[in-house]
C-alpha cells in the first residue's frame, strides 16, 4: 500500500500547479485565500480566436478540484468579470462550485452576464459592486441549427436547467427570473433585461453589494468558524 506522499517538496508542487493560470494564492493569519478570475468569454468545446478573452473549463475544472482538496487552501474568492459564453462549459463550473465544501464568495465586477449569472450564484455568498451590471436573457444559439420542433425543446430544456440552478442558489423567485428574462423594451436587438447592483440584491438574485474588502471579510469569518467548529463546515 503506498504511503501519501505530502512532503514540502509536493505541497510546493501542488501550489505552483493551482498557481499557474495567473490567479492568486494569498497566506495571512486569517487563512490562505485562492483568487480566480473568470472573465471575458466562457470557453467551451469550440477553440475562441485570440483575440478574444476567454475562461477555459478544461483549466478551471481541475482547478477548483485542485483547490477544494488542497491542504493548503482556506477559501476560495471568485473574480467575475464576464459576457457569458459557453452554456454546458459554464453550467459545469458553477456545479461545481456549488458542490465544494470550502468557503466560497463571489463578487461581480463590471459584469456577470448570461451564463456568467450561474457562476455568480453558485458560490456561498454572491456579492456585486454598485455598478456592475447583469444581463438576463433566454437561451440563444449562433451558426447554423436544424429547423425542427426536437431543436426549440432542446433549447427549452436547457433553459430550465439554468433557471432551476439559478432560483436554487438565490433568493430570487422562479416568476420574477423569468419575467426578467422574456422582457421586451429593454434591450435594443434582444430580449431580456440587464439589472445592475441595487436591483439585483434587492430582488434576490444577489446576496448582497459589496466590494472586495467584503468578500475577504466574508471568508475571513467563515474560515474562523470552520477552524472553531469544524462539524459546522458546510
């Protein structure tokens, strides 16, 4: 039977692996906090150009695995600064998010648009700065699709996948999520709405407005009551 091997040599290994996309790890007495940004466009299956920004699922997927069981690792803050993208690449980071046990916060800055909204939800605790901005709109698909009946129900089914995640996360109503949704008048070439900070918090979709010194708060408190009560770890 082989013996973990959890020498200095491979906890070093294993931080520089999680470190490598360019996010933080920050070390205080409070904790370790890891930093991922999630910004521009959600890449899926299909390679972006590059001149796009992107978040790629096949990095942030092991990543977070990565850092839910790393030793070294308190909490994690999520940096959301997107237009969406990818629905099946962005739904699988927000499951799981959802599904770690570690503190986790999210906070919207500039904007969490599209499917940027379940990834904002799935943490612990969602806050978002005063002036971001957040895009809801119906499921929608560029390039060319089969014009049948069986395509407009795939499109529905994957809708309700994305609103049964996103009132199970929040405090928003299934009703006013949808109302926000299917609105006309608001978006000039679209339909859907953008509700910006205030509004968000005030009807559910977001915990609270906030900033980073907030969100750091946040998982301060929550790794303390972890370290005080560990049975209380979510």
């Amino acid at each position: 039977m082989e013996q973990e091997n959890n020498s200095p040599e491979k906890r070093e290994e294993d931080r520089q692996q999680i470190q490598q996309f360019g996010a933080a790890l920050v070390e205080g007495k409070q904790g370790s906090i890891y930093t991922l940004t999630i910004i521009g466009q959600v890449e899926g299956h299909q390679i972006l150009p590059e001149t796009v920004k992107t978040t790629k699922y096949e990095h942030v997927l092991p990543l977070l695995a990565s850092i839910e069981e790393s030793d070294e690792i308190d909490g994690l803050l999520i940096l959301l600064n997107t237009v969406g993208g990818d629905i099946e690449a962005g739904l699988a980071i927000s499951e799981m998010i959802a599904g770690m046990k570690k503190p986790t916060v999210s906070l919207v800055l500039g904007g969490g648009h599209s499917i940027g909204i379940p990834l904002a939800v799935s943490a612990k605790r969602c806050m978002i700065a005063p002036t971001a901005s957040m895009t809801i709109h119906p499921v929608r698909m560029t390039g060319v699709v089969v014009g049948a009946p069986q395509t407009y129900q795939y499109f529905n089914r994957i809708q309700e996948q994305i609103v049964d995640f996103v009132t199970a996360n929040s405090r928003i109503s299934r009703e006013k999520f949808l109302h926000y949704m299917m609105a006309t008048g608001e978006i000039a070439t679209d339909v859907g709405s953008v509700v910006y900070g205030r509004e968000a918090v005030q009807v559910g979709l977001v915990d609270q407005l906030g900033s980073v010194g907030d969100a750091l708060a946040y998982l301060h408190r929550e790794i303390e009551k972890n370290r005080s009560d560990p049975s209380e770890a979510h």
